[in-house]
C-alpha cells in the first residue's frame, strides 16, 4: 500500500530537548511539506521541499530545521528555539514540481500526524 | 493577511439536509481550489478540487462551486450523513507557486441524526 507514515503518533518532551519528527512515503513523490495544526487554527506551513537536498522555509519555520536526504523521508526537527512547539504536527507529499500547472500537481496527501507536548 | 477565509467556524445541519460551507479568497492569483477533510487526531483527506477554469465540480454527493469575480467558493453536501460530521478545509494554489497550498481555518460540520 502506498502511503505516507509519521512516527510516533504521540511524542513527550521535556522544555529544552530538541526532538525529530520521522516522515516517510513510498508514493514516488517529489514534494514534501511539513505543517502544524493549532486548535482554532487552519495549517501552517513551516517548512517545504520539492526535490531531494533542496528545501524552503514556510510561514512559521523559526525554531524548526528539516533534511531531505532522502527522496522517501522529509523529518522535522523541532528545536529548543521553538517558543510553543505543543502542536499536532503533519507532514504531507504531493507530484508537484515547480513551474508545472496546477491541478492534480497541487493535490497533497497527508500522513496521520504526530501530537507533540512539551511537558 | 489571511488569504483563504473560512468565516464561519462551524455550522449544524439535519441529517438528509444539504450542508454549504463557504469560503473566500483575496489572491487573485489563485487558480486551483481544494477541499479537505479531518477527522480528530488524523490527517486531512483529499475531497474535492476545481479549477479556476471551471465553476462546478461534482463528485457524487459533494459539488464544489467556484464564483471567481466574488473569489468564493463553496463546497455542498447532499444528503448530509452523520459520518460527514468534520473539520473541512479549504486550500487554495496557484500555477508555478511551488505547489504550496493556503489552507484556511477550516469548519466545524456537526450533522444530528
């Protein structure tokens, strides 16, 4: 089955500690993004990338760092930096290469997300 | 500067009733809309698309309607089922952006059986 996994699905960490935040998809996909949920609050992007070792910063990408070694794995690292990192966290994939035409490019497909608390 | 509005942070309709969630759009330069779907604790899944090359798309009970001079879209559900009970969000893109999307706060669907 194809799809798109996050790990852990439930994640504690101690004010202070940096913590990373695993992504992975087998759908061939070039683009992955990383958004967090607040409540009330519609996605935020924090971070984007559209091809391997090449990434953008989103909206809200302050205290957050990400890697794309890989063209299967996107993983966030959430840092001591991030002033409110208690979030529920999704990562997402999509076709979609810079410059093409919209449609079925723009289609993004989620993964299951990973709930951080800070304690 | 919110891009992608969704005014309304929930609404509550009847069973077997037509649900209509609204949403609207500044960026003039958006030319692909989606809606998504969420369920608590899970990521969204993909409902629904337009184009801005077209004003309706209908996908059995789920017809999206695209007003570009008004920069509206909505998004109705008919019959509403109490499993389409949800948090629905509106995205929007445009040609050449990178393929980002800018989602919007999203609504609350409450249906009663």
């Amino acid at each position: 089955d194809g799809g798109i996994t996050q790990s852990p699905k439930y994640l504690f960490r101690k004010e202070g500690q940096n913590v990373t935040l695993s992504c992975e998809q087998n759908l061939n996909h070039d683009a992955m993004y990383w958004y967090r949920q607040d409540p009330g609050q519609g996605l935020r992007l924090i971070y984007y990338s559209q091809i391997v070792n090449d990434f953008q910063k989103g909206d809200i990408a302050e205290g957050y760092s990400v890697s794309r070694e890989k063209k299967e794995s996107f993983p966030l690292t959430v840092t001591s930096a991030q002033k409110n990192p208690t979030a529920f966290y999704l990562c997402a994939s999509s076709i979609g290469l810079a410059g093409l035409a919209g449609g079925l490019w723009n289609e993004q497909f989620f993964g299951p997300g990973t709930r951080l608390t800070v304690l | 500067d919110q891009q992608v509005k969704q005014n309304s942070p929930s609404l509550s309709v009847q069973e077997g009733r037509i649900s209509i969630l609204n949403c609207d759009y500044t960026n003039s330069m958006f030319d692909y809309f989606l809606w998504y779907k969420k369920y608590p604790a899970e990521g969204p899944t993909f409902l629904i698309s337009i184009s801005s090359i077209k004003d309706k798309n209908e996908d059995g009970r789920f017809t999206v309607f695209l007003n570009k001079s008004a920069k509206h879209l909505s998004l109705h559900i008919v019959p509403s089922q109490p499993g389409d009970s949800a948090v629905y969000f509106c995205a929007a893109s445009a040609t050449g952006a990178n393929s980002k999307l800018t989602f919007g706060k999203g609504i609350t669907l409450s249906v009663r059986p």
